[in-house]
C-alpha cells in the first residue's frame, strides 16, 4: 500500500490548488517544493485576476469565459486578498480602432457573469478627473473592471488550506528520483536529509521545470511542448493619485497595465519575450525596463527612467506550444496531459495556466484523475481561503473591529494586516509582538509566519507573505535573517 494517494511536485499556484482540492476530497496527498512556496513563476505576475481582454482578439473566447467566471469566485474564496480594481483604457489613434475595442469590452462584460463587478463605462479624458494623470492629446476611453491579487500570499493559503485539511506540505524539498512501478517511489532531499515515500499517483506541476524534471527527475523523455516566455516588471514612486490603474497600447500590440500598487508606488508591466536557460536565474534586462519606461511615457504627463525603478522582477510562464509563431500569440490555457500506461501508477503533467484559472484547473486534474480514485463532487467554488470567510466588501468592516480589539493598532498596521490574514489577523496578533524590525514587522508576526505558513529566510516574508521589502533597508532585513536563523 502507498504511503500517499497523491504526490505533487511543484508549490507554484497550480501545486497548491490542486493539494487543497484533492486533500478536501479525502486524499492522502504529499506536496514537495524544492525551495519557497511560490518561489518562482507564481510570486513573479501581474498580479491580475482577470479574463484576459487582450486575448479576445487572439479568439481565445473559451479561456476568456472560464476566467471571468473565476473571477467573482475568487474574489469571494479570498477577500482579503483579491479585490475589484478599476481599469482606464485611454484610445490611441495608433493603436486598435475604438470600435474594435469597444465590441471587445461589450463581449467581456457579456460574458464575464457578472454579480459584483460594475459594467464598462464610457470616459472623456478632457473633464474627467482620471485623465488629468495623462497627456492631453488622449480624449477618450473606457473603464472596465476587473480584480488585483496578493500572488505569493494566494499561493500560501492555498496551501495553509491543504495542509490543514491533511496535506503534507514539504517546502525547501527536492525531489532527485522518481521510480515508477505499481506504484511511485519518490527519493527526495530535505536539506540533505534523504526520505523515501510512495505514492499511486504522480502530478507533475513544476511550472518552467515540468520538462527538465521529466528528463532528470522521471526519466522520460520530455514531450518538447513547453515553450517559456519571460515577462518582466518593474516598481516606481506612485505616478497618480487616485486608486484606478491604466491599461496603455503599445506600438508592438502587446499591453502594458500601470497598477496602484502597496500605496506608494505603481507596478508596470509586463513585457513578453521568449527565454531559453534557467528559469530560476531570470531577471529584466535594462532593454525591458527601457522598454516599459517608453510606454508610460507616452501616455503619462509624469516621465520615468531606469534611474526611478526601485524594483524590478520577473517570471517566466511554462506554456503549452500550440505551434503558434508569436510568443504573444500562443493560447495562455492549460493542458493537463495524462500518461496511464497499464500496469505502472499514472503521472499527471501541467502545462501553462494562469492564476486566474488554477482553482478550474484544480478541478480538472481531479476529473482527470476520477476513475484512480473514489472521489466526492468539487467542492472548492463554495469554500473560501484561510482567512477570507468575510463577505467581498466587508473589509473596512473587518479592520474596523481589529482596531477596536487591539486600540493601539495604527489604522495603516491593521490595514495592512487584514489584508494579508484577513479574519485569521487574531491569530497573528494573539501572541506579544516583541521586536520590530522596521515598518510594523513585528516578531510577533514574524514567529507567525515561521509556524504557519513556512516561512525559513528574510526573503521568504519580506517578498513573498509580504512586499514589506519595498520599505526595508539592508540593515534592516540583515537583522530579520538573524532573527529567524536563531528560532
């Protein structure tokens, strides 16, 4: 008999959410990550919740629709966490025509089963207050609507999730062999301690690394459908005041979105480039910055250059190669491919999806895999995150009582921590804060997320469970990592 029903290699967003389904349906599920959860492609988006307008025009109704069903689910799995943003599509005359993009939103808002969202509005840039951060030469646009996203704390409690439901989670675990048989028998390195386990079925959702642990992992031959395509962003000081972000048109045809982002700056991008070599070494290259730089410049009244960008990420997306000769033109979906060869354990292979999409793409990896296992019916759509059994809106409702529980809390602390623990913020504040490092990152909190959520390093909380790093100093995250090295 094997020790687990189900192992997961890979702790991105497709890893985890499929761990939180199969562990709520009563599966023995083991889940390995050979460094931080969300540690690469899943921390590293544009942290949208979103249909995808752009790839309507690509004939991607199928994607589109799924995604913007997923939207409202997700944004009531997850409060605290997600939330409705306003997008402003100012029109260039160089770009696509008005009545192109307006029979695009008019198709996005008809098939987006919207319950909460507000519809595409009309907007005159020359009177209305959310045109005066542009050019003047820009007179018109629209405004639609779609959600923002906390990535890399969506990818924790997912897993927080699974791993209260009876997942084991393994972060910092590598898994170096995978013998099959009857069934799997998984040789792993957790941080130089050897661990032998089994399992009856194997999924293979390591993201950029599906193919290279299909070849030195599995030894199987890889199937050369993975194509990876790098998109880059960058941070600078807030361009505008208000709370909307921009979707602006380049002059390649790509997009580029300017998104409010952790109060005092504004996030931008991306940019999309195919990568060849180590998925975990990628970083924008100063062409990419220029490059986004250009874009807000043309729209923007405010000019930025390589010299204001106080942070700068990238991520590289696995996609399925559909034979599509653009790397901007290739479908985003997903496809799960499924190898059941008859006598040996079945393996489960992932290829692309989006964040939007992973609770849907959790679903069907367990349709998938329905007739290995007696299974009960999905269950994920009704049941909110850690931490976000509060209605959609209810979240100034929710910082208001934290703050009339803990007095001293400044209203900027219990913002911040609402949004990232949402109604679990009194298990983080349940304990004596001790030390702070800087901002309001207390040990209190810190000892909080060592415990439950897995964080090991500085890195680990100050990018991933937060983007307090944005505000750190050197000296600063220095004293965290001696902190957590000595717990």
């Amino acid at each position: 008999m094997a020790d687990f029903d189900l192992a997961i290699i890979g702790g991105g967003i497709n890893g985890v959410g499929i761990a939180r389904d199969a562990a709520g349906r009563g599966l023995k599920v083991v889940l390995v990550e050979q460094n931080d959860l969300g540690s690469g492609t899943s921390s590293a988006s544009s942290k949208l919740i979103h249909g995808g307008l752009r790839y309507l025009e690509h004939g991607a109704l199928r994607l589109v629709r799924t995604a913007l069903r997923e939207r409202e689910i997700l944004l009531r799995m997850a409060p605290h966490l997600i939330h409705p943003i306003r997008f402003v599509l100012p029109l260039d005359p160089a770009g696509r025509s008005p009545f192109l993009l307006r029979l695009g939103l008019l198709a996005y808002d008809l098939i987006g089963h919207r319950e909460i969202l507000p519809r595409t509005r009309a907007l005159d840039l020359t009177t209305d207050v959310l045109g005066l951060p542009l050019k003047r030469h820009f007179h018109h646009g629209y405004e639609y609507s779609d959600c923002f996203a906390d990535d890399a704390r969506l990818v924790v409690v997912n897993a927080v999730d699974a791993a209260e439901r009876g997942a084991s989670i393994r972060t910092r675990t590598r898994c170096v062999r995978a013998e099959r048989g009857e069934v799997w028998r998984l040789i792993l390195n957790a941080r130089g301690e050897r661990i032998e386990l089994t399992a009856r079925v194997l999924i293979n959702a390591a993201g950029a690394w599906v193919e290279n642990v299909a070849a030195t992992v599995l030894h199987q031959a890889p199937l050369n459908r993975l194509r990876l395509d790098k998109g880059s962003h960058i941070v600078v000081p807030r361009l505008y005041d208000h709370d909307r972000a921009y979707i602006l048109q380049a002059p390649d045809t790509r997009v580029v979105f300017a998104i409010p982002f952790q109060r005092d700056f504004t996030l931008i991008g991306t940019t999309d480039q195919g990568f060849v070599g180590d998925p975990g070494a990628v970083s924008p290259t100063m062409g990419e910055i220029d490059y986004l730089c250009g874009i807000i410049n043309h729209y923007f009244r405010a000019s930025i250059a390589a010299a204001d960008v106080v942070w700068a990420f990238a991520g590289v997306r696995a996609l399925y190669d559909d034979g599509a000769r653009k790397m901007q033109d290739i479908d985003r979906d997903y496809a799960l491919v499924l190898d059941k060869s008859i006598g040996l354990a079945p393996l489960l292979s992932v290829y692309g999806g989006k964040l939007t999409t992973y609770r849907r793409l959790a679903e069907d990896v367990l349709a998938r895999l329905a007739h290995f296992f007696s299974l009960p019916r999905a269950w994920t759509a009704e049941a909110p995150l850690p931490g976000g059994n509060f209605v959609f809106d209810g979240g100034p409702a929710l910082v208001a009582g934290t703050r009339r529980r803990w007095p001293l809390l400044s209203p900027q602390r219990a913002r911040r921590l609402v949004g990232a623990y949402g109604t679990r913020v009194e298990q983080v504040l349940e304990a004596p804060d001790g030390q702070c490092f800087g901002e309001d990152l207390t040990a209190g909190e810190v000892r909080y997320l060592m415990r439950k959520e897995w964080a090991l390093t500085a890195e680990d909380v100050l990018w991933r469970r937060s983007k307090l790093g944005l505000r750190f100093s050197a000296a600063q995250t220095a004293a965290l990592e001696a902190f957590m090295q000595i717990k």
